[in-house]
C-alpha cells in the first residue's frame, strides 16, 4: 500500500504518561492513562460525568481533531498546488489561480487543569476527573459502574 498517507497529530500527555479527552456528549474533560489508547484493548469508554458510553476515538479533544483536519486539508490543498503548477497559461486558455494558503496547526495544550486521580471501586481503574465529578460521584470509564 504505497499510496497510504499518514497523517500524525501530537496528543500531549502529562507528568504521569496521562492524556486529555473530551465526552461529545457533555463536553467535559477528563484524563486517561495513554495505556489505555496504545493497548488498544477498549473500543469505547464511558464519560465519567454523563455516564453515556462511546467509541473511544469520539474522546479525542477538540483541539485534537483541528489539528487532524487541518493537516489534512493542508495536504489537499497542496496537491492541488501541485496540480495547478504543472498548467501553463496558453492563448486559450488562461488560469488565474490564487495560492491557497496552509492553514497552521494549533499547540494543543491541557485545558482542565484541576484534575484528581480517582480510582474505581468495582475494577480498580484510575482516572483523573475534575473535583465536582470526584465530590458529585463519577462513572468508571472502563466498567461503567458509578462511584460515589
Ligand atoms: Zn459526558
Ligand atoms: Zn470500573
């Protein structure tokens, strides 16, 4: 497959190898460990906050799915560049072809900072959740059950 493009976005993770999501659903924030992304073992988590579960690539942030977008529409865009310099203007026909500018990708950077490591009661895994989801009572991302 020598005309697969691959695209790399750059999630950061924090002093403890933990990483950023987002719920689609409720918008709030929370951290994972990265194992839980590399190991590859959960195909959907649930929100800690709303409960409601998904595919575990719907948690990539915001800001995580800008980027994506905007390396692949830079790359679109620069193909197409490419196409429109390969034409030259000629007594016929004539292209007034305006460059189209590559948009910049953002520093994704933590948003919730206030995070506390909660651990869950009925299977044991950690997650980082904001204090009113500790205080208020959470759901496991990886069972589901709810902590109080
Ligand atoms: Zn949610
Ligand atoms: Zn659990």
């Amino acid at each position: 497959m020598r005309d697969t493009i691959t695209f790399t976005t750059q999630i950061p993770v924090d002093e403890e190898g933990y990483i950023e999501l987002q719920c689609q659903h409720c918008n709030s924030r929370f951290r994972m460990h990265r194992e839980i992304w590399e190991e590859g073992t959960n195909d959907k988590l649930f929100c800690p906050s709303c409960g409601i579960p998904s595919k575990i690539q719907s948690f990539l942030t915001k800001e995580v799915v800008d980027n994506y977008q905007t390396q692949v529409s830079n790359y679109i865009n620069n193909t197409i560049e490419q196409l429109f310099s390969g034409f030259k203007n000629t007594k016929y026909i004539k292209f007034n072809h305006k460059p189209i500018k590559n948009k910049q990708e953002h520093q994704i950077l933590f948003i919730e900072k206030d995070v506390y490591l909660s651990r869950c009661s009925t299977c044991g895994q950690i997650v980082k959740i904001k204090e009113i989801d500790k205080i208020a009572g959470f759901y496991c991302p990886i069972c589901g059950d709810e902590n109080e």
